[in-house]
C-alpha cells in the first residue's frame, strides 16, 4: 500500500505595495495629460498623404490582369517593367502653380508618385504584355507562357 503525501495548500503571496498601482495608473494619466498640453502649442504640421493606389489583379486563365487606380498621371508619366514572374510599375507626376504677382501669399506645388511589384504566380511572355490607360486606371495585360484552364467554382455550404 502506498502512502499519499499531504499536499500543502499554497498560500497567496500578494505585494504590499498593491494599493499603490491606482497611484501609479493616475500618475501615468497626469504625465499623458501634461504632456498632450505641451505638443498642443506646437504648430500643426500635416504631412504629404501618399496617394493609396487600388490594384487588382486577376488570372483569367491565358493571361493575368492587372488594373491600377492612377488618378492624375499621364500615360507618358508611366514606367512599366516586365520580368517572367514580376511586374513593377511606377509613375510620377509633378505640378506646380505660381501667380505671377508681386508679394504673393501662397505658392502650390505638388508631387504624385507611385511604385508597386507585384509578383507573378506563374511565368509571363514579357514581349506580349499590353498596357493602356482610360479615365486613371491603368490595365495591363500579361499572356502567360503556358496558359492555364481556368478552375470551376463549387459552392461549399457552410455549417
């Protein structure tokens, strides 16, 4: 017959200075508030927003399909490069507006530009590739070496 050790309850070990954590939190929460204070006589600076470029891309069995939101940007202003299994696109476009008065308050300039690789999941005929811009969208066209068929879709019910 075996004999079972008493087990020994073990005792909760709480810290003495416990209560002092609401001090430290309304510390912490003063500090926040002093500090917040203090940036708020700084002037406001905004920065440049980059331009979120919208991109799609679709494999339509013999090629891939890429379309590109590129509002305001010329065709011209366009760099497409083209690998077997890459596609990088950038553009950048550049204005400035100035009138021709003495003493003027205000002087605009802008700068637009973009840059996206995208990879590939198969390789593409680099020579075949198409590319055309309509109303800032961008659609490019990459016939794939070796087509692929296109796969039905079967509906899955969900439990």
């Amino acid at each position: 017959m075996t004999t079972k050790k008493p087990v020994k309850k073990q005792s909760k070990i709480e810290p003495s200075w416990t209560s002092n954590w609401l001090d430290i939190d309304k510390s912490i929460d003063n500090l926040r508030r002093e500090m917040e204070k203090a940036f708020s006589s700084f002037p406001s600076i905004s920065m440049p927003k980059m331009p979120h470029s919208s991109c799609d891309v679709i494999d339509e069995g013999k090629q891939f399909r890429v379309k590109m939101d590129v509002p305001g940007i010329k065709k011209n202003e366009i760099n497409l490069n083209v690998t077997d299994n890459s596609l990088e696109i950038s553009a950048e476009h550049k204005e400035e507006s100035e009138e021709k008065k003495k003493n003027y308050l205000r002087k605009e300039r802008s700068h637009v530009s973009y840059y996206r690789t995208l990879p590939l999941s198969e390789k593409v005929v680099s020579g075949k590739v198409k590319a055309k811009l309509s109303d800032g969208v961008l659609d490019i066209t990459l016939p794939k070496s070796k087509p692929t068929k296109t796969q039905k879709k079967k509906s899955v019910s969900i439990q």
